[in-house]
C-alpha cells in the first residue's frame, strides 16, 4: 500500500487493521479521506485570508490558517470516523444529524472567506462607493455643527442689507424726483430751480445723509458678522480636512459590499448562493456517503470486533447493578428486623419493669400501718 493511499485512510478515521481484512472498502474510505483532506485545506486557505485582510500579515494570515486548518481536519476526520452504520437507516440518521448540522457550519464558516476573495475586484469596486459615502456622511455631519451658526450671522447680515437696500432706495426715489423737477421731465412739468426743485433736492440731500449715517454704522456689523462666517467656515473646513480617512476595507467592510453587491445583481446573489451549496455539499459529502451506502464487510468487522466490549461492559454494569440491589435489599431487610427484634425486646422490659411497680405499689399500704401515727 502506497504512503499516499495510507495517508488518505487515516484522513478516512477508518481502523487500518479492520480494513486489511475488507480491501474492497478501501477505495470508499480513500475517497472519504481525499473528501476530508481538501477540506482542511480550503479551510486553510479561508482562515488565511480572513486573518490576512485583517491583520495585513503574511505570517499570522500563514500561522492562523494553519491552526484553523487542522482544526477543521481534526473535526471532519472525528466526524466521519465516529459513524457507524447499524443497519438501520433511521438510527444511522439520528446519529448522523447532529453530525449534518455541524458539518454544514463549518461548510458556511468556511465558504463566506472565500466567497470575497472570488468576488474581490467586484468587492473592491464597490468598496470606493461605500467609503465615499461613510465620508460623505462625516462631512455632513460635522457641516450640521456649523451651518446653524452660519445662517444665524447670514440672516443678520440680511437683515442689515436689507435696511441699507430701503435707505437706498429712498435716497435715490427722491434724487430722481429732483432731478426730474430740475430738467422739466416731472414735478411741475417745468424746467427751473426753483423752490419745489429745492425743496425736493433737501430731502434727496437728507436721504443721502441718512443713508450715510446708516452705513458707518451697518457695514462694520456686516464686516464682523462677515468675519465671523468666514471663521466659521475655516473651523467647518479644518475639522473636514483631520477626518481620520483609513483605508476602508476590512471583513465586515467586504462582506457588507458583498451584501449590496448581491441586492444589485441576481447574478452575484445566485453565484454566492451555488458556491455556499457546493462548499455544504463538499462538508457533507462523507457523512452522506457512510449514510447512503449499505453495510459493508467492514462495518460488520468493526461490530464484531466492538460487540465483545459491549456485551462485556453490560455484563459486568448488569453484575454490579445487581449486585448492588442485592446489597440495599439485605441492609433494608435486616435492619428492618433488628429493629423489630429490637422493638420486642424494649416491649418485653418495660412489660417487666412495669409489672415489678405495680407489684411494690400493692405491697406498701401494709408497711404504712407500721409507721407510729397509723397506729395510735
């Protein structure tokens, strides 16, 4: 027998002495070892990269998929190795469902590693969408720290154009009626500078000196509510420019654009969904097959060699068992009739006691009449 055929029977969990008298069963267990083997190996290389994009380390990507790797070997290999078939399809499935349900797990643990990396340049596409949005989202939020305190200088700002617009208008309405009086075009119809012209021109020239008065006063308020948006902006613009902007990319990242990337495509959505099958049906494969399969040589060597040690382990559990109940039998009977007998006994003292007391209680009037006041 070959190194490699010996090393994939021991995969197999098969007992190799038990196997050398069936050799027709050694291409199943073969097949169920190689199952078993490639198994710990896509595992290895699931973990790998798992740790990998994690932690961005050759060697704890190399050190952990390995770990992770025998793990899922030693477990496959328990699994298969700890089924027995009995004969009975029913009872095999009972002992083969916990195995099923397990094996599954490990199908799912295993495939969603390797899903991303197959799906990594669709990932990673997908990826630059969500990172602007995640900075999209932190620019937002810190622009709502400030825009309330921006619009509140802004409307000041307004309300003080606004005042100097209705001072200009003023001014200029009646700048315009003089100089329609003056040319002959309005007013009176006729041109001269006469008194309406200056009457008119005074209020212009009163206008103009409001309107005068009302900007040395309002645009140094415009100016310090201008500055203090302009502050603001530089702040909003400096707390956007510190953003901590880290590469965007790790296992949830990646499996959140997995997610999306299936939601958007029934392409994606299906090809994940025929890898995660292919993957519980590469797990579940051996039990399926010892489930399936009817009782061979082997199975039937195996229960002979293990009946012995099980009907001499009921024999001596049944020995001891009764053995047992002989004991507490005993001890209950016979304390039961000591204690009787004990019973009896005490029954019998006081029986006498109690008679010897009447007897001296029937005897003591006589020695009374002895005593000097009976007599006399």
């Amino acid at each position: 027998m070959s190194k490699v055929k010996q090393f994939l029977l021991y995969c197999s969990g098969a007992d190799l002495r038990t196997l050398e008298k069936c050799p027709s069963d050694e291409n199943k267990f073969v097949g169920i070892g190689g199952t078993v083997l490639f198994t710990g190996i896509l595992a290895f290389f699931s973990a790998g990269y798992a740790i990998y994009t994690i932690f961005d380390s050759y060697f704890f990507a190399f050190a952990f998929g390995l770990i992770w790797g025998l793990m899922i070997f030693n477990l496959d290999r328990y699994i298969v190795s700890s089924m027995k078939s009995r004969g009975s399809f029913g009872k095999d499935f009972l002992i083969a469902f916990p195995r099923l349900v397990l094996a599954i797990l490990l199908a799912l643990v295993i495939s969603k590693p390797l899903e991303l990396k197959i799906f990594q340049k669709e990932i990673d596409a997908e990826l630059i969408t969500m990172e602007q949005e995640v900075y999209k989202k932190q620019e937002t939020t810190i622009k709502d720290r400030y825009v309330n305190q921006i619009a509140g200088h802004q409307q000041q700002i307004d309300q003080y154009q606004s005042e100097l617009g209705e001072l200009v208008a003023a001014r200029d309405t009646l700048a315009l009626m003089a100089l329609q009086e003056a040319d002959g075009t309005g007013g009176s119809g006729k041109k001269n500078l006469g008194p309406i012209y200056r009457a008119k021109k005074a209020k212009a020239d009163a206008a103009q000196a409001e309107l005068d008065a009302a900007k040395s006063r309002l645009i140094p308020l415009i100016n310090k509510q201008e500055a203090s948006i302009n502050e603001l902006d530089s702040l909003m613009k400096s707390d956007i420019a510190n953003l901590d902007r880290k590469a965007y990319g790790g296992m949830a990242a990646r499996m959140e654009a997995l997610h999306r990337l299936g939601e958007e495509s029934n392409a994606i959505f299906l090809a994940t969904i025929f890898i995660t099958l292919l993957f519980i049906a590469i797990e579940t494969s051996p039990i399926f097959v010892k489930l399936i399969s009817p009782r061979s040589p082997y199975d039937h060597l195996l229960h002979e060699h293990e009946f012995p040690f099980e009907m001499s382990a009921l024999e001596n559990t049944s020995l001891l068992k009764n053995a047992t109940q002989n004991k507490i039998r005993f001890e209950q009977e016979t304390t039961i009739y000591r204690t009787q007998q004990e019973i009896e006994i005490e029954k019998e003292l006081t029986d006498a006691y109690l008679a010897r007391k009447k007897e001296e209680l029937k005897n003591r009037p006589l020695e009374w009449m002895k005593w000097p006041f009976v007599r006399g």
